[in-house]
C-alpha cells in the first residue's frame, strides 16, 4: 500500500513537468522544429499510384524522399497520358512532388551496391512493384533487416497472402475484388467502378499511417518491421459498411435501401444507385439547369430530425400532419416519390441556391460539383487543397495539395522531379561517392 502511495507520489510531478515542458515548447516560434517527419529519409521505389501517393505524403510532412528509377525510363507514367509532347505526364507530376530522383539499377554489380548503401542510409524504404521483384533483385526482407535493422520496409501488393497473392493490380482489379464494384452501381445493373481511386490512393494512405506507426514503435523498440497493405484488404476496408449490410441481411430487408419493400433481396448486398449509405435516407435530385449541365444535381438527405424544415422550405408544411408522411416509419416505402416531389423544388433552384437555402436549415445537401468547379473554387485554393506549381518543362499546372493539414507542420507543394535531377547530388550526399566514383558508376549504366 505504501508503495503504491510513492509510486502515484512519484507519477505527479512528471505529469506536470511534462505539461510544463509542452507549454514552454507551444511558446517556442512555429517551423523551429522543422516538419512533422524532418531527419526521416524514405528510400522510394515506387510507381505509378498507390506506391507514389504514399510517398507523396510522407515527403508532404517532411520526410527527404529519394525515389529510386530505372535509368532511361524511370517510372511509366512520367510518359502514360501525356497531354503535352515529351514532357512529364500530369499522372507523373501529380503523385511525386517534394520528391529527390535518382536513376539506379540495383540489378547491375554497381547499382546493387549503392542499393545497398542507401539502405543503410534510410529509415523507411516503400515499395510497389509485382510481387517479388525486389526479391529478385536480390533484396529480400531479411537481407534488408540484416543491412539496417532499424529499416522500416513498406509494401503494397494487390493481395494478401491467400491464393491471388502472386497476382499483379491495378486500381480497378482492386475495386473489383474489394467489394466496391458489387455495392455501386444502379440497381439490377452492371456493377460499377467509382472515380475515386480507393485502390491506389487509397492503399497508399493505408501505408502511409502504417509506415508512421512503425517508426513511432521505432522510438521505443530500436527496430523495424516490415508493413504491408494489400489493395483487397484497403478497399474492403474502405466498404466497411457494405460488410455491415451483408450481415443485417440476415436478419431481414436493408429497410433503407431503395429496393425496400418493392424489390426483393437476394443473399448479398445489392447495389442501391444512390442512395445513403448511413440510416438517414438521401438521393441525388436534379437542379435548374440538369437539360444541359451534366453536374447540374444535389445531394439531399432527408434526415428525420431536419425533416420538417426540409418540408416547409419545399412548400409541403402538410407533410408534418400527413399520417402518410409525418413519421420516418410512413416515408420509409416511398422514398423514390419523396425525392421526386423534392425534385420538382430542387428544379427550380441551382445546386448553390438548394445549398444555400437547405444547409441554414440544417438539412445535409451539397451540389455534386465538377472538376472544373473544384480547379477553380478559390477556398480550396486559399488552404492549399489545389495547389498551381510551376514546372521546368511543362509550365504551370493544378495539383491537389496535401489534404491534411497540420498546425505545425505546413506543407509546401513542390514541383515533381524531372528523371535523376537529384542522381549526382545523393550519391555524393547520401551515397558518399567522390566524383570519380560517379563517372565510373555511370560509366558501367549502374546509374
Ligand atoms: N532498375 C532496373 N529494374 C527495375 C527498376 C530499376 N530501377 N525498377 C523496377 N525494375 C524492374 C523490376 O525489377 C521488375 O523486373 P522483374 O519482373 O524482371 O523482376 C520490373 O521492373 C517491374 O515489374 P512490375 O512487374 O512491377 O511492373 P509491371 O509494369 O509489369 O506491373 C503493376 C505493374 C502495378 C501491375 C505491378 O507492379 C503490381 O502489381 N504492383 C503491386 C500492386 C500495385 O501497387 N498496384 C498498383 C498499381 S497503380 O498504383
């Protein structure tokens, strides 16, 4: 008993010098302390997307990024969709800003040797490739553990381990697989893939908080580990829901699908057009304007508790002492005829005045906006969620900047790098090679 006394004697004032030292620290100048993941370095051999935008973000928050391609070529998509000759591709730029480029094959005697050392230089290395090929290029986890045990390595495979785990993905293979594909669509017909890249970007978010918590175990264990995210496991993930749904199905219709009480379910969870996917029941209803204005629509939830603001605004206050109407249980059946009568108001308004009116009113709406609308909507400009960056070769152009924004560590969008821009500089500051050494590694195509 005593001794528990000391020990909570003992707990106090630590718990107070450290609130003492963070209050000394939160009036210390801002950016003193250098960015969220300053002094990490990301050995980064990824392409295309999922492997990329993991990296992007690791390098938004401060990390130095080094990212690891073929000479010659480089990634793919410097030259996939260009929309402007023998320039990086917007799908390049737009997933490798604050990036250093070097060029190295790690499969040639020399290159496998910088590999080498740049592994013992790094504290995260990120990976993308097919399953294996970093094995083959003579790297298999344990060779790295062995070379820095305090690596933490990060890949992303289309499948976990299972029977499609030497399978290659991409982003709509994933959707497929994940669930996303069998639960969009319109009902009773095809499934759909949605314009999110839940499978890439998405997997690659995954890492990234995988790749933070492991170096955050770093500081306590001294070690490493290896973090894998699967594309399946993210997209599924993502429809968490979806997996929800599939087991209240047991249990009786999905009340709040479109399909109830008309249409019967079958054993899985069937795609439901638009509707939401939380209790609360919403629709896409169009606006003034839909004849000609493909984006000309809103999204409205008719949520209970907003219901008879939503009703008087439409000009239906008779919906509150309709038994038809009045109670979330009587609407429930035809909700396609509610959103219809909401239409026939929504179509007298655009999709900013149905906004404009709705959301005073706590009613949940918001007009489904185009890209065109997003480039240009000067708050997104304001907080650095689109970005315009100036290229060497290609000019100006839009990017989306880092969408999570953190108090003490601003990001600052910089351009992507053009193909080894940085090859001389990392191995001279990173690598350690005098200038001989690179004209004979570039002599021999190492680099
Ligand atoms: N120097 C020399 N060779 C290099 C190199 C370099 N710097 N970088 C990569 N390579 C080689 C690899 O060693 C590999 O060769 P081997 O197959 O002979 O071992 C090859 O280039 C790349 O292989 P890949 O199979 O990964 O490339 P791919 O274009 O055929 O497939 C993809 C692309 C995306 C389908 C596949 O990489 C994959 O399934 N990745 C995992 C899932 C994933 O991330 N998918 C998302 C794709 S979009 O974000």
């Amino acid at each position: 008993m005593a001794k528990k006394k000391q020990k909570s004697a003992k707990a106090k004032p630590t718990a107070r010098k450290t609130i003492k030292t963070a209050k000394k620290a939160a009036r210390s100048p801002k950016g003193k302390g250098g960015l969220a993941l300053s002094g990490i370095r990301v050995l980064d051999m990824t392409h295309v997307q999922s492997g990329p935008t993991c990296t992007q973000l690791l390098a938004w928050l401060g990390a130095d990024v080094i990212k690891v391609e073929r000479p010659g070529t480089g990634d793919a998509t410097r030259g996939q969709l260009r929309d402007v000759p023998n320039v990086d591709s917007l799908y390049f730029t737009m997933l490798n800003h604050n990036k250093r480029s070097i060029t190295l094959n790690p499969k040639s005697p020399v290159g496998n040797k910088i590999f080498a050392r740049l592994i013992e230089e790094c504290d995260v290395m990120v990976e993308n490739f097919a399953p294996g090929a970093i094995d083959r290029m003579g790297f298999p986890w344990e060779k790295i553990q062995k070379i820095n045990p305090r690596m933490v390595y990060a890949s992303v495979k289309g499948f976990g381990p299972g029977p499609y785990e030497d399978c290659k993905v991409y982003e709509n293979v994933a959707q497929c697989t994940g669930g996303s594909a069998s639960t969009t669509g319109e009902i009773g017909r095809v499934p759909l893939v949605t314009g999110a890249q839940i499978g890439d970007s998405g997997t690659g978010l995954h890492l990234a908080l995988g790749i933070v918590a492991a170096l955050l175990q770093r500081e306590r264990t001294g070690r490493g580990q290896r973090v894998t995210c699967a594309m399946q496991d993210g997209v599924l993930n993502l429809c968490r829901v979806k997996l929800r749904d599939q087991q209240r199905l047991a249990h009786g219709p999905l009340k709040e699908y479109p399909q109830y009480p008309n249409i019967p379910f079958g054993p899985a969870v069937p795609r439901a057009g638009n509707a939401s996917g939380g209790g609360q029941p919403g629709w896409i209803v169009k606006c003034k304007g839909w004849e000609t204005d493909p984006d000309a629509y809103s999204y409205v939830i008719a949520q209970a508790a907003a219901f008879p603001a939503l009703a008087k605004a439409i000009g239906r206050e008779d919906w509150l002492t309709d038994p038809e109407w009045n109670t979330p249980e009587a609407r429930l059946p035809k909700l396609d005829k509610m959103f219809e009568i909401i239409e026939q108001w929504t179509m007298t308004k655009t999709k900013f005045e149905v906004m404009d009116i709705l959301n005073p009113l706590d009613v949940p709406c918001g007009p489904i906006l185009s890209m065109k609308e997003l480039a240009e909507e000067p708050s997104l400009r304001k907080t650095g969620t689109v970005v315009e960056v100036d290229h060497p070769t290609r000019g100006k152009y839009l990017t989306v900047g880092n969408p999570i924004k953190l108090s003490d560590s601003p990001t600052k969008v910089v351009r992507s790098p053009l193909l080894g821009e940085h090859t001389d500089e990392i191995l001279r500051g990173v690598v350690g090679f005098s200038k001989k050494d690179i004209e004979e590694a570039r002599k021999t195509g190492a680099v």
